[in-house]
C-alpha cells in the first residue's frame, strides 16, 4: 500500500523550485487516497471502507430485468436441410442471462417455392410462438414476438418441411432495451438480414 504524507505549506512556496520529494508526494498521496492507506483523507465520513466492487458482485441476476426492444441481446444464423414429415424439431437455440419479456425475432427463407416448411418459436422444448411458414424462394420472411423468460432459459426455434428436404435458412435473434453488450440495433445490420 502506498504511503500517505502530507504537504506542509513550505514545500508549496510559489517562488521555489519544485524538489523530489513534493513531486513524490504529488504522485504518491492520490494513490494512498484511493487505497485508503492509515492518515489519507476521505471523501466523506460515510465513505465505503470496504471493497468497491468484490468478486462476483457484478452479475447477471443483478442487471435489470429484459425489456422488449430493439437492441440485439444474442443471434443465431443457420441454413440447413430439414427432415420431410409433420413433427418439429430443433434447429437454433440461444440461452438468455435474464428474465423479463424479449423480442425475439425468427426469420427464415425457403431455398426453393412450394416446400411447405413451417417454425415455431420454444421456450425449454416447448411451443411458445406462433407456426410461420417462408414464403417466397430465397426471400427472407421475418416475425417478431414478446416472449416472457426467465434467466437461463432457451429460446428456440422448431422446424419441419413438408415437401423435399432441399432446405431453410433461418435466423433467430434475441432484442431488447438493455442488451448485456453494446448491442447495435436490429435494422443497423442489414448484412445479417436481422
């Protein structure tokens, strides 16, 4: 810890040339300050004399709860062949860090006309949005919904084709208000069709 010493008005004198020993003081007091070594002064008599921030203090069940929004939290982008039948299975997942209500927004794009495919949005294994169906080869088809979370969930999307298993693009993102990173707006990135 760094040595706390005071000034004494002396050592300040306007017409004397700096010494070694004010410029040490100089460098050193602001340091005991914040190390808040034995005689250095403190902001206030409150003042936090413990650790500011412990380990593990700063964690996702400490941040607010999601909001519905537009700010990418998470994404997810796919193309794959999916099985012909009439039963979903899972193709994209994302783990949330939170609870509260997301946007989440599923897209897909069939690789060619007329294969009937169909997603569904989960939460856990089990069906929480609404079946879509692309339409249009090639052409990305997009859907939002408020989904409610809790933390550690999975957010997923279900598939299953109808016609010949050529394949789906898909896309899952998860949007809100208080992204955990410096999250870009869902419209800012045209590259990833989100």
């Amino acid at each position: 810890m760094t040595t706390y010493t005071a000034i004494a008005d002396s050592e300040i004198d306007p017409e004397s040339a700096g010494t070694t020993t004010l410029f040490t003081k100089l460098r050193n007091n602001p340091l005991a300050q914040f190390e808040k070594a034995a005689g250095a002064p403190v902001l206030a008599d409150d003042y936090i004399v413990t650790a500011m921030i412990g380990d593990g203090e700063v964690t996702f069940a400490k941040l607010p709860s999601y909001t519905a929004g537009s700010y990418i939290d998470g994404w997810y982008l796919t193309e794959t062949a999916l099985s012909i039948g009439t039963s979903y299975a899972k193709f994209l997942e994302i783990k949330v860090s939170r609870g509260g209500t997301v946007t989440v927004r599923m897209g897909g794009a069939e690789a060619n006309l007329g294969h009937n495919n169909r997603m569904k949005i989960y939460v856990n294994g089990v069906a929480a949005g609404t079946e879509r169906i692309p339409s249009g080869a090639g052409t990305w088809n997009w859907w939002n919904e408020n989904i409610a979370v809790s933390a550690g969930d999975l957010i997923q999307v279900y598939a299953y084709e109808t016609g010949s298993a050529i394949g789906l693009q898909m896309a899952l993102a998860i949007l809100c208000d208080q992204p955990t990173s410096s999250g870009a707006l869902y419209t800012d990135i045209a590259d990833l069709n989100l």
